[in-house]
C-alpha cells in the first residue's frame, strides 16, 4: 500500500517531541515575552485596556488584556502548527479545550459547532454529491460536454466552462476527482498536456464552489460564525460569477507559463523494471459496452493511472480498444483499485470475483501475507479462500514472473512513450507454488479479517484505502446517479425559495438516497467528511474565544489603522486589507480556518467602522478561497501537484498574479489612482522577478 499522504510522526520521538519543535518554541517565547510587556503596560494605560474591550449590550463593558494575550499566543502557536503540516481539525479543538478549561469560554460556546444546522446540511450534501460521483455520472458529463477537440484555445476554453458549471453544484475536490481521469483522456485528442489543463481548472473550481452558500465550506463557516451578514443560499453568485470569468479570462492568456516543464517519458530498461519491481501483475479485460471501446490506451488514460505500469496488450496500443481486448498491468494494490474505479468497463480477466456472488458494496481490497505454518505454503493459484477470491500475487524478494502473454513483446509503444525491449522473465505473473512471504492481493467482504482460519494461514492483513467497487459503468448506476443529481437541484431550489429549513431538506434527500439505493445504508458514514466537520465545528469554538477575550476588538482596530493607512485615507482600504490578510493565511493553512479564524475580525471591523456587515462577508469568503499560490492550500492544490506533476515554483509563478488580480476585483478595485498605481507596481515586481 502507498503511504498515506498525511503528516506522519516520526518513529521514536513522542507527540510532545514532534509539536514543541524549536522553530514553534522560539516563536511562543518570543510572543509570551511581548505579551508580557504589553499586558503590565495595559495595567497602567486605560487606553490600551479599551483596546480590549468586550461590551456586552450597550452599557456592560469589561477588559481582561491578559486573557486576549493568551488566547492570541495559543493562535499564533495553533497558525504555526497548521502551516507545518499539521491538521486543522486537531489544532482547533486542542485550542477550544485548551480555553475551556482555562475559563475563556463557556461549555456551551465550545460546543455550539457541534449542533451547527449548517454543519449538519453541508454534510448531508457530502452524502448526495458522494452518490453522484460513484455512479460515474461526473465522469460522463465531462466526457460529453467536452465534445469532440477543436481549436486549443477553444478546446481550453470549453474545458473551463465545463468545469466551472460543475464546479457550482459540486465541491471543488470533488469535481477534480472527477475531472482529472476525463481530462487526462481528452488533453490528447485536443493536443494539450494534461500540465496546461489540470492547475487552471483548480483555480476555476475553487472560484465557482462559491456560487451557494451550500456548496463551499468557507461560505458556510462565514455563514455560521457572522449570522449578522443575514446570507442567503444565493448572495454570494453575483460575485462568484465574476471572479471566475477573471479566472477563465487569465487562464486563457497565462498558460505558457506552465508549458515549460515536459512529461518524462519512460524510455528506460531500468526504469520500467523499477515500476515493475514488488507489484501485482493483473490482466484487465475490455467488456462489451465499455466507454473505452474506441479509444486508444493514451486516450483512455491508461498510461498515467498513479500506482500502475501497462506492460502488455494484445492489441497495437496505436489501434482503438475493442470488445475482448486484453491489458496487462504491474501495479501496486493502491493502483489496482485506481484503475477499477476511474476505467469503468474495464474487468478483470476470467472475472474471479463471481464466486463471491452479491453484496458488491460490501466488498474491500486486501493485502494478507502468508505466514510460515499456513495450510496455502505449496498451493499453486488460483485458490479458494472463505469470503474471498485471490486477484494476485507477488514476492517481494525473489520475483519469478512469467508473461502471460509470452508470443508478444511487453509493453508495446504508443506515440507518447517508447517502445522498451524486457525479457519475458522479467516481467508478467506470479507463477510457481505459494511460499511463506507471498503477498497476496485478496477481494473480500468486510468480515474476511475476522474469520478464524486468516488468523492462522496469514501473518497480516492490511485494507487497501478507497478499494470499494464501483458504481459505475451500469445503466441502473448510471440512473441513480441522475436521480442523485435531481435531488441535490430540489434541495437547492426549495432551500432558495424558503419552503424549509436547509438541514431538514439535506437529511431528507440522504433518506430518500437510501431508499433509492443511491447510496447504501452502511455506506453513507463512508461519505461523510468528518475532517470537515471538525474544523467547522472547532473554528466557531475559536471564534468565540476570539470574541469573548476582547482579542477581536483589538485586531479590529489594527486592521482598520493598516487599511486606513494602505488606502492613503480611503474606506475602502479596510476591506482591501481583510482581503489581503485572508488571502495570505488560506495559502499558509486551510482556508476554512482562515475563515474561521477572520470572521470574528471582521465583525467588530463593521461595528467599528458602520461598514455593511454582508459586503465584509463577501470579500472573506471570496479571499479565503483564492489560495492559488501553494501546493498545500487546498486538498484539491495537494491532489494535483503529482498528476502534473508541478513543482512548488509552478504554484507560484501561475498563482500570484492570478492572486493579485482577484484581490482587487474582490476590493471593488475601487482605491483611485494611488491604489490602481499600488497594484500596477506589484505586477511590474513580479514580472521582473519571473
């Protein structure tokens, strides 16, 4: 199995050990010491006290300063955490315990995240858009809304429009699950790399997610922490529509920036026995009705899937697959479940799995080691396994593999990559009798690891991640998925039109999904996001902290004074700087904290200054979604960083202008000449340095 993209400790060194870092240390002994010196001079000045101020009503005021700088310490310790890696969800509620049991909050202001109706809803819809993507439906529309390639600025241009109009409905790493496999089938036909398509249509996603309110989880922490802004399922649209036509319109003029950098294409001997090496060999079958019957292997996709090798068909890969033809890959367990879900029709050859009869959903990749005493050392595949049916195997070792296909050269070339000569020895299948040590690559019910004989045939086993199978690629599924969609329309339009509560209509399209056996009953918990549900539910825990210390009031005011001064007087300074400021923290950590962390800023912004409490909403949903510029600011940013592949420079260069021009549409771009002049030097600045 792959590793798992997450921070991971590393082994030897406690929790304690990995989070005190010296880097983390410094910085909190170097805040807990201005602290110090600013709250024993707030004990003498009565005007830095008022600086943290809390009014509750209009005559009950109190300042506790040294409550506000300790809760602001642990936020600048929680924001350097989560820019080293470290997940929102965990530094959020750490911080919210933290300050409840230090007094700064109250039980119920800690937990009130928890019983959020928006929270709720928006995990609701996670259920219905997560039936919608298993039943391939998003893979289908992408496929024929893109149409037959024509010219490439058109060919890009369509793609964008695409995207965008998926990108409304649909979470934006949803939709670039859904895209990357159609795209990467596409780029081809239309003579573009899958490099100019894959960043571009991020960007676009991440700025059309925020047409509702329903559909972004910036827009719904907004909507939860600043209930004063009064924002409907519709406001931010105008807006959305807007910043995504300035994507669209930039995307078009800078993709040469990312037509630098060229695929490496496999060329080597020893390059393709290393993609070989400790990898299952699986001969997948084209079934009849497939979509990929009249594609050639590049246009299906099937060179570039992440943890697999094609090294044999019987067919020229130059020729258009058909009905019957035969494809043999060296992949790992992660791989092998890659290409079951994102190549709907294409099954494995001799289909080893109907033994194990009905109850598909219930079914799960595994990888079990044989252990030294087991009844299968001396057994020859295939073999019967109770609840099971063995897909393949391999020696991690001593590799003995056989080509299946022995009259045929392994791994024909096509026009995008090399033909390569490997002796047959080499490569191919498992043969011979099982020894202690094989792996093994079983398909099984999720009751397979508990059957008393595993415990004694195998010395392990380990579930493959995301190895359910799909959904797709049946007529019945296909149904389901366009009922899913009608569902997810309705919500919408009885939720715009105020007929009920949003969080009764959610979790009654969930019930009628499991009636409609659109999603199944035991896997709708699989759907849900609980990462999400945390960091929503742990960033209003904060943002009443952040309130109910005075810490609010004073960032407010600086806010207010930097906006002020970097507007040369102008008003609109304010929001510009809100702007800037959110759109800097949603490229160091997630932007659904930034959200969180903000919102409460700005709403003592507008108290202060009279300002439209819906307008300050706006610009912090729109600037916590820009996060263009790192790799790591979004799942969706981390998601295509390997399938470019991009480096963390291509982030950059492509984003930044891309960040400065949404950062004064999202300001109204109303800061006169002297603003107008600003922004034209960043842009001159950043050309001289590219």
């Amino acid at each position: 199995m792959e590793p798992n993209p997450a921070r991971r400790f590393r082994s030897g060194h406690s929790y304690v050990a990995e989070i005190c870092t010296w880097r983390i240390l410094l910085l909190f002994l170097v805040s807990a010491g201005c602290s110090l010196l600013v709250g024993f001079r707030a004990e003498r000045d009565p005007e830095l006290q008022k600086l943290f101020e809390v009014c509750e009503g209009r005559r009950r005021c109190h300042s506790n300063p040294w409550q506000a700088l300790l809760v602001g310490n642990v936020l600048l310790v929680a924001t350097a955490m989560m820019m080293n890696g470290y997940r929102s969800y965990y530094v959020f509620l750490a911080a919210v315990t933290f300050f409840g049991v230090t007094g700064v909050i109250s039980t119920q202001q800690a937990l009130a995240g928890f019983s959020s109706p928006g929270n709720i809803a928006f995990q609701a819809v996670l259920v219905l858009v997560g039936g919608i993507r298993d039943s391939g439906v998003l893979d289908h529309m992408f496929s024929r809304l893109l149409g037959p390639p024509s010219r490439q600025a058109k060919a890009f241009l369509r793609v964008q429009l695409v995207t965008a109009f998926l990108g409304a409905f649909v979470q934006q790493t949803m939709v670039v699950v859904a895209a990357a496999p159609a795209l990467q089938r596409w780029a081809p036909q239309a003579k573009v790399s899958t490099r100019e398509l894959l960043l571009p249509i991020t960007h676009v996603a991440a700025m059309a997610q925020n047409l509702m309110v329903v559909t972004s989880t910036v827009a719904l922490t907004i909507y939860q922490t600043m209930p004063e802004a009064q924002m409907h399922m519709l406001d931010p649209a105008l807006g959305c529509m807007a910043l995504t036509a300035l994507t669209c319109a930039y995307n078009l003029l800078a993709t040469p920036l990312l037509g630098h950098t060229t695929l490496q294409r496999r060329s080597s001997r020893e390059h393709m026995k290393h993609q070989c090496q400790n990898r299952y060999s699986l001969t997948f079958e084209v079934a009849k009705g497939s979509f990929l019957i009249n594609s050639t292997v590049t246009q299906a996709g099937l060179l570039s899937v992440a943890g697999a090798v094609l090294i044999d068909t019987d067919f020229p890969t130059t020729q258009p697959m058909a009905a019957g033809n035969r494809l043999t890959f060296a992949a790992t367990a992660a791989g092998v479940a890659r290409i079951r879900n994102g190549s709907p029709g294409l099954v494995l050859e001799g289909d080893p799995l109907a033994v194990l009869g009905a109850q598909r959903h219930k079914r799960r990749l595994f990888e079990v080691g044989i252990s030294p005493g087991s009844s299968l050392v001396g057994c020859k595949p295939p073999i019967c396994l109770n609840q099971g049916s063995l897909l393949a195997a391999r020696r991690p070792q001593a590799q003995s593999l056989v080509s299946p296909m022995p009259t045929r050269r392994p791994y024909r070339g096509s026009p995008d990559t090399e033909s390569v000569v490997v002796d047959t020895a080499e490569l191919g299948e498992f043969s011979g009798a099982l020894a202690a040590g094989d792996i093994l690559l079983v398909e099984a019910f999720l009751e397979f690891a508990d059957l008393p004989e595993v415990e004694n045939d195998f010395s392990f086993v380990a579930l493959v991640p995301e190895s359910a199978p799909p959904r797709h690629g049946r007529p019945v599924d296909q149904h389901r998925g366009w009922l899913a969609l009608l569902l997810l329309f309705l919500v919408i339009l009885f939720s715009v039109a105020n007929v009920c509560d949003l969080v009764f209509l959610g979790l009654a399209a969930v019930g009628c999904c499991i009636m409609l056996n659109i999603v199944h009953r035991e896997s709708v918990l699989q759907r849900l996001d609980l990462s999400i549900f945390l960091t929503i539910a742990g960033g209003l825990g904060v943002g009443q902290a952040i309130k109910a210390s005075g810490l609010a009031n004073a960032w407010a005011q600086l806010v207010v004074a930097a906006g002020k001064r970097v507007a040369f007087g102008h008003p609109i300074g304010i929001l510009l700087a809100l702007s800037f400021i959110s759109s800097v923290l949603a490229n160091l950590m997630s932007h659904t904290a930034t959200a969180a962390l903000m919102a409460p800023i700005a709403m003592k912004v507008c108290m202060a200054e009279s300002m439209n409490v819906k307008a300050a909403a706006m610009v912090l949903t729109f600037s916590a979604n820009a996060s263009f510029t790192t790799p790591f600011a979004s799942a969706a940013n981390i998601m295509i960083k390997g399938m470019g592949p991009y480096e963390a420079a291509d982030f950059v260069r492509y984003g930044i202008p891309l960040q400065v021009l949404c950062l004064q549409l999202v300001s109204r771009a109303r800061l006169g000449r002297k603003g107008l002049h600003l922004v034209s030097t960043t842009c001159c600045l950043y050309c001289y340095i590219v």
